[in-house]
C-alpha cells in the first residue's frame, strides 16, 4: 500500500486520495473474487463439512445391526470421493496461489521505491545536507 500510494504521488500528489480509493477497491475486488472462486475451485469441501452427521448416522446403522438407507450408502461414497479428490483440488487452489505471489513480486519492481539500501542512504543523506542548508541560510538572515 505505501508503495502504491508513493507511486501515485510521484505522478500527481493530488490524486494520493483517488489511488488509495482505487487500492482498496481493488483490495475487495481480489478478496470478493477469492472468495466466489475457493468453493469453485476446491468442490469437495461442502461434502466434507457435513461428513460426521453422515459418519456418525452410519456407525449408528451399523451398531444397531440395521442395513443404511440407500441414500446414506449414497453419502458415504460422495464422502469417500470428497476425500479423495480433495489433495488434488487444494494443489490447484495452491498452484493458483503460487501464481498470484509471483504475479505480485513482478509487479512490485513498477512501483517507486528504494531498491538498493545504499540508494537510500545516499537519498537520505542529500536530503539531511538540504535541510541543514535551509535551516543555516534561515539562521543567518537578520531579524525583522
């Protein structure tokens, strides 16, 4: 964000105001999208959530000497296919992930900013010199 908005005031340090509006647009833009595209992406976690109601309704089938209904046979195999399916969902959620940071890193180097720490020093350093030279010729002006 510091980067963001040091970028947009180096072209126009009135629009500092509209670029901080426009990164926290963005900001909810990516969480939104994030979030609509997770249960698109990583399908099987709906069926994994309600799985110990459908577990626990077997066991107790089960422990009773009672055959399962259809319908739960029918869940428990969803189950099992969930959990199978799952590793490989998440690594897409992952690899997209991966995806994104790098994306990210690429765009930070468009963004001003001191890359080198001696760049900085030496910023730091003229502007220490510019500011001692203002202070000395506002000292040595006489008094009104």
């Amino acid at each position: 964000m510091a980067s963001f908005t040091e970028t947009v005031e180096a072209r126009n340090p009135a629009l500092t105001a509209t670029g901080l509006a426009v990164w926290g647009w963005l900001l909810r833009l990516v969480v939104t999208v994030c979030f609509i595209a997770l249960p698109l992406v990583v399908k099987s976690v709906d069926t994994l959530v309600a799985a110990p109601f459908y577990i626990a309704a077997y066991k107790q089938a089960l422990a009773a000497n009672l055959t399962p209904p259809p319908e739960l046979l029918a869940q428990m195999g969803a189950i099992q296919a969930a959990a199978e399916a799952a590793p490989g969902e998440w690594r897409i959620w992952y690899a997209v992930c991966i995806i994104c940071v790098v994306v990210f890193i690429a765009t930070i180097f468009v963004m001003r900013g001191r890359w080198s720490p001696a760049v900085a020093r030496a910023d730091e350093a003229a502007h220490d010199a510019k500011v001692a030279r203002e202070l000395a010729s506002l000292q040595s002006r006489p008094q009104a």
